[in-house]
C-alpha cells in the first residue's frame, strides 16, 4: 500500500514546478562562440594583427586580405596595425612569405548589440504571429537573433523560432506559427534574445494573448470624390485591406478629415460601411483625408493610417474667380475654435510709398442672381399691372352706376280708379241748394246721388 505524500513533499511540488518554468523561460544569451582562427575587433578601435611569434632574420612578411570578394596587397612586416575599426575591415587577413603562407585568420569586427524590445501582432484572424523590434544601427556580421514561445503557466519545453533582419525596414521580423483551433484567450510568453562575437543582449519578456495582438493592415484605395451641386460635401470611399477575408470577420473603421490651412483634424468613429458623406466641408479647399481599421468586437488595437487622400468640393463652373488667390478666412484658434483672418494681400506695402494697402472689395457677378432678380421684376410688374386693371374696372363701374338718373329704369304705377276722397274732405250732410222748379231740382239731388 502506497503511502500518501509526507508535508514536505507537497511543499516541494509547487517548488520543483517553478523551477521548472524559470528553467523554460531562462534562455543562454551569451556572445556566440567564435571559432579558433577568428579574432574579435570591436568598433572603433585599434587592432593589432601577429604573423608569428618570431620571424627569421633577413625575411619580408606580405600581408594580404580579402574582403567582400576582393584582394588586395597590405603593409609588410610581422604586425599589421588597422585604426578605426569599421565593419567594412572585417575579412580575411593572411601574412606569408614569398610563396609560403605562414599564417591565416579572419577578423570580425562588431560590437555588443542592441536590446531587443520587441512588438507582436497579428493582421487577421487566419494569419500567423508576427514579433519584431528595430535597430538604430546596423547589426554586425555573424549577429543571430532568436525568439522563444511558450504558454504561461504550463510546464512545457517553448518554441524556439530564428529571426530574420530587414535592413531596408531596419528591424528584426520573427514569425509564430498558430495551429488552427489556437485559444485566442490564452496567455503566451515571448522571449527574445540578439547575439554576436562581442556579446549578447535578452530582451524583456512579453506577455500576449492572440486577441490582444489583432493589429489589421490600413484600408487600401481611399478616394475622395466631389458631389455635384453640393459645395459642401465630400465622398470618401476605400477598401478592405487584401490580408482581411471580410466573408468572416468585419472591420470597423476611423476616419478622420481636414482642410489643408488647418492643422487638426476632425474625426469619424463607428463606421461599418466603406464610405463616408462628409458634409461639413469648407467651401472651394482641398481637404486631406485618411482612414484605419480595427476588428469589429474591439479586439486589438487600430491599424495604421493609410495613406493621405485628398479631394475638393464641388464648385459652380459658372462662378467667376476672385482676383485674389485662393485663401481661406476661416483658420483654428488655440481653443480649437475657428477665427476669421484677413488674406495676406491686404497687407502688402506698396512700392511707390511703402504705405498699407486698403482693402478694396469686387463683387463677384453671378448670371444665377441676374437671372432671379430679373423674374422677380419681371413677375412683380405684372402682379401690379393685374392690379391696377382689376380696380380700374371696378372703378368705372362704380362711376356708371353713380352717374345713372333716378327715374331710369323705373315704371310710375297707374291707380285703376280714382282714390277716394278722404273723410275730413267729404261733407257728411250735403249743402242745401237753393230752390228751383221741381223738374231741375230733381234733376239735380239725382245727380248728387249718383255721384256720391
């Protein structure tokens, strides 16, 4: 029957396992090793090459050396002085006799290099690991750059990877193989480590995740174009850069925009498409436009810039230019707002006097304002021609119908008999008439009946 582990051993476990990862993180990183007929200059300095310890009497050492392909013929004597070590000495170095060699080497010169302090990112999802680290000087010959990869935490030997130098870009590039189905959320160690002849020097270990190091190339083809009658607008379109399959992951993107007299920049965050309406810009100037990418869920960090786009707003062809030059009055202030400056002109001194010029303003003459001043005229006439016709018609009528007499137009009514007399005329007893002979008196109260 086993025996269960005692106290002591279970405190040295945790103790072994970290041994075991500073073991796997702890890399050499000493001066290579240099073989038996190399001798080490260092930059700068003097050296002093020996044919031999001692040389008969009587005899004349020929130095001779060979480098980057080409020989040539050195002082004589047994020592060979060089001053001011440049890389341009290193080479092979031999001193002989006649036609018998005595002695052969080869000299490298080089210095201590450079602390790495190295960067790592990745262009997409599907693309490998790239680290690297810049040089301000070129490394010597026979320097070797490595890089080392393990996961954090896990007791496991690391990847060793060799890198590789650049001298156009002037840094050291090492690439990470990542196998499919890689967890982007696991932690990974780098180790970097640059040596030569004179020395080595490790860099700082590094702590990355696959995610954190998403970095995507610049968006590719920005233009920026002028909409029509929109003297305010611009169109800025680009594309997704060829290392990014937008079939599977999306980008969002940062624009970011400004007329040439300014020297800040307005910015656009949030865009998912590819193009932006920009419509805030300045009239007639030209305006400097870039764009970068990041991964759509924020992972990572934002691409570079891409290269500088540049368009102008549309301008009515028919308006006449200012004899000016082109000139902006709208500049930033310190407050990030915009003042208004005069053009430059307006301050030259003449030659006759050397006096200040005023400044004279031309009115710049447009057939648009013609054109609508013109119909606004034009309509406002006959507006008041309709006018004065309509009142002058109504005006007549009223006069005619002023100037018309009472009774035209009017029929007197005719009484069918004659009106009865009214009461305080008719006498409610007739007047006695005088007497006459019978027959007229008769005659007449009949003739009084009657016509009552």
């Amino acid at each position: 029957m086993a025996r269960p582990p005692g106290p002591l051993l279970l405190l040295l476990l945790p103790l072994r396992f970290l041994l075991h990862l500073a073991g796997a993180a702890g890399r050499p990183c000493g001066p290579a090793g240099l073989p038996r007929d190399t001798v080490l200059g260092r930059l700068g300095a003097n050296i002093t090459l020996t044919c031999q310890d001692e040389v008969p009497a009587n005899t004349t050492v020929l130095w001779q050396v060979e480098k980057q392909g080409a020989a040539g013929q050195l002082a004589e004597g047994n020592t060979l002085l060089l001053r001011q070590l440049r890389y341009e000495d290193s080479g092979h170095y031999s001193c002989s006799v006649g036609s018998h060699l005595l002695r052969s080497l080869r000299l490298l010169v080089a210095e201590p290099p450079e602390t790495p302090q190295v960067s790592c990112y990745r262009r997409s999802h599907d693309k490998d690991v790239l680290c690297e680290w810049p040089q301000q000087k070129k490394p010597s010959l026979g320097t070797r750059a490595m890089l080392w990869v393990r996961r954090r935490f896990v007791a496991e030997n690391a990847t060793e990877q060799r890198c590789r130098y650049f001298s156009k870009a002037q840094k050291f590039v090492c690439r990470l193989k990542v196998p499919p189905g890689t967890d982007d959320t696991k932690s990974l160690v780098v180790s970097t480590c640059v040596s030569n002849g004179a020395g080595g020097s490790a860099g700082k270990d590094k702590i990355i995740t696959l995610s954190s190091v998403l970095r995507p190339d610049p968006p590719v083809n920005v233009t920026v174009q002028a909409l029509e009658k929109a003297p305010q607008r611009l169109q800025v379109n680009w594309s997704y850069p060829p290392s990014w399959d937008p079939r599977f992951y999306w980008l969002r993107f940062q624009v970011r925009y400004r007329p040439e007299p300014a020297q800040t920049f307005t910015e656009v965050d949030q865009v998912m498409t590819t193009w932006l309406d920009i419509r805030d810009a300045w009239r007639g100037t030209r305006h400097v436009v870039q764009v970068r990418a990041k991964d759509e869920f924020g992972h990572g960090t934002w691409s570079e810039w891409s290269q500088e786009a540049v368009g102008t707003p549309w301008t009515d062809p028919w308006e006449f230019t200012s004899e000016m030059e082109p000139y902006s009055s709208q500049v930033p202030t310190e407050d990030g707002t915009y003042g208004v400056t005069l053009h430059p002109r307006l301050f030259e001194e003449d030659d006759t006097n050397g006096s200040v010029m005023e400044s004279s303003t031309h009115p710049v003459a447009s057939p648009y304002a013609f054109l609508v001043t013109g119909g606004s005229l034009l309509l406002g006439i006959a507006l008041f021609v309709g006018i004065v016709v309509r009142y002058r018609q109504m005006w007549w009528t009223s006069g005619q119908e002023t100037t018309k007499p009472e009774a035209e137009g009017q029929h007197m009514l005719v009484p069918l008999s004659l009106p009865p007399p009214s009461l305080s005329d008719t006498p409610l007893l007739p007047h006695p008439a005088p007497s006459a002979p019978g027959g007229l008196h008769t005659a007449q109260a009949d003739y009084s009946s009657s016509g009552q």
